[in-house]
C-alpha cells in the first residue's frame, strides 16, 4: 500500500495491525481503501460497518465513520445506519462465520430487500480470532478445532447464497487476483442497491498449519492456480476445468433500492 493511500484513509496511530504474517486481510482491506479512492468518495459520507472476528478488526484501522458491532450482526446495525442516513456509503466488513453463520438471518434479508449496503466478506475458511473453529465456508473433510478429525459438513457458497436470496449484485475473488478484486469491491460501491463481494482470503495460521497447506506462498499459488474467472471457464473443455473454482462479477442488475421505496411511502403519508 502506497503512503499516500494508508496517510488518507487509514488511523495511522493504530497501526501496525493485529493480524498473523501472511495472513490476506490486509490485502482486502486495502482493496477497500483503493477503491473508495478511487470512487473518490467523501470520507465523512462513508460508514464502515463491522460485526466480531479477524476481518472484523479493519474498521478500527480504516479512517472513516467505523462502527464495530456484535457477532453477526453488522448487516443489522448497517441496515439501521442506512434507513437513518440513506446518504451514507454504509460498507460492511464481516467475515465467513460472521457473515454465513449467526449472521446467515440477516445476509438473507438483507439481499432480498436490496438495501443499499456493500458487503465485502473476508472469507478465509475458518474462525481465526475465536480458537481455529470450522465455519459454513470450511471445505469437507478438512480440519478445525472443532472438527479434530475432518469437516463432515457441504460448504456454503456464500456468493450463491447471497445471488438466490435476491442481492443485485453479487461477485467472487481472492486476494491474489488483487486488480481484479479492487474491480469487483469498486463496481460493488457504485451499484445501487444490496452488493456482495466475496473476498477469498488465507488463514496460515489456523487453517493452513491445521490442514497442512504448506506455506504462505504454497497458500497463494494455490489460489492463482484454483480460481479462473467463469467467462473464461464457460469456454474451457470439461477436462480443464477440474479443481477449478469460480470467481467473477456474476450478477449486476438494476432493480428499486429499499431506502428509496421507503422514501416513496413516507411521502404518500406527508
């Protein structure tokens, strides 16, 4: 991250961060920052809105209106914020047990009434901060705290739960494709209405070391070469597209925003 950018955006006094070395949030979040940059949004019109958990620190270190929730429940703290203020950005920072979890409830209203919040998930396959646990996003077979001998759960895709639920806008990608990253987080902040974008990101420290991944760089060429956008995939023979995952923009669509067909019932009654 330049200078400038971390000067601007960031309260340098709370730096250096709390997260494990080699960890990708710190990319994520930096995403974040680029993209409200280059949006060029006012920073006092900008709300950050987080709920507990790894991911769920950045808010602390980003230099805006930041409001650090309880577990689960940042999507139902943003949709307060948003109802209050609809000319706040309200952005919200969760993480995959967060966000698919506890707060599974919220993500699903949230995306069916298109309300217009950003939701950018750190989605690193594991609770990091509270012990090392399996999540709904932990891959079958591997290993948490909580799952000493293998996950025996399916996985949930996050971005199609979002995409099934009603979110307009709705994208996937990791913290090694970070240009196109920026992209999807950028595209997520200008659409009008509810944005999801799924930020695949890596744990070493309980996740990897647990299910034995290798190193930090062993964890980030497996995401370069497990993650291929699904235009291009569409045009891939079947042998090609083994092991592979999806990542992308997958739906964009204009449909009414829930402050604004609220606005429109306030003044039938005026």
């Amino acid at each position: 991250m330049n200078q400038p950018l971390v000067e601007n955006y960031f309260r340098t006094d709370k730096l250096p961060h709390i997260w494990c070395p080699g960890c990708g949030h710190g990319i994520i979040m930096a995403s974040i920052a680029r993209a409200i940059d280059k949006l060029k949004l006012d920073k006092d019109k900008v709300c950050i809105v987080s709920g507990i958990g790894c991911s769920s620190r950045a808010p602390g270190y980003m230099d805006f209106n930041t409001l650090h929730t309880t577990h689960g429940r940042a999507l139902a703290f943003a949709t307060g914020v948003k109802l209050a203020n609809p000319e706040l950005e309200v952005i919200v920072i969760a993480g995959d047990g967060d966000l698919s979890a506890i707060g599974g409830n919220h993500l699903i209203h949230a995306s069916r009434r298109n309300i217009g919040l950003t939701t950018i998930c750190f989605n690193n396959n594991i609770y990091g901060m509270t012990g090392g646990q399996y999540s709904p996003t932990t891959p079958t077979h591997d290993k948490g705290t909580t799952a000493p001998y293998g996950n025996i759960d399916k996985p949930f895709d996050i971005t199609k739960l979002a995409v099934g639920a009603g979110a307009t806008f709705a994208a996937k990608g990791t913290v090694y494709h970070v240009n196109q990253l920026d992209k999807y987080i950028e595209s997520a902040i200008k659409h009008k209405g509810f944005s999801l974008v799924e930020a695949i990101s890596i744990c070493p420290t309980y996740y990897g070391r647990k299910n034995k991944k290798g190193s930090v760089v062993d964890m980030m060429n497996f995401l370069k070469d497990s993650f291929v956008d699904h235009k291009v995939a569409e045009k891939l023979p079947p042998e090609k597209k083994q092991g592979k995952f999806l990542m992308g923009e997958f739906v964009n669509v204009e449909e009414p925003e829930y402050t604004e067909l609220y606005d429109q019932i306030i003044e039938m009654f005026k």
